[in-house]
C-alpha cells in the first residue's frame, strides 16, 4: 500500500512541475512580448493578435505554397 502511495505522490509532483514551468515560461513570454509562445516567428509574425499557421507560411516559407 505504501509503495503505491508514494508512487502516486511522485507522479504528481512531476506534474505539478511540468505545469507550473509551462506557465511561469509562458508568463515570461508576454511580459517580452512574444505573441505565440511556441511559435518560432512569434515577434515578426504578421498575425495582429494571434499566430495562425497559415500566416507563418505565406510570409516567411513562400518555397512551401508550391508544394
């Protein structure tokens, strides 16, 4: 019964730091201004509030439309 007990603890813990470092990267982010935190362009990218995939590729990736 223990073993389990602490199994689960461990798992939540884990959790519980993979959350919080995703928010307190994300909270980062805006405060510099970055639109879209996973988005490799997100400072030059031509979306006003929001990255959208297509913007992206239209701007920055021309080689991409012929495909």
């Amino acid at each position: 019964m223990l073993p389990r007990l602490i199994g689960r603890i461990i798992v939540l813990i884990m959790i519980a730091t993979v959350v919080g470092l995703s928010l307190l990267k994300i909270s980062r982010d805006r405060k510099n201004g970055v639109k879209c935190s996973g988005c490799p362009y997100s400072k030059t990218c031509g979306a006003n509030t929001t990255c959208s995939d297509n913007s992206q590729f239209t701007t920055h990736n021309s080689q991409l439309k012929t495909l």
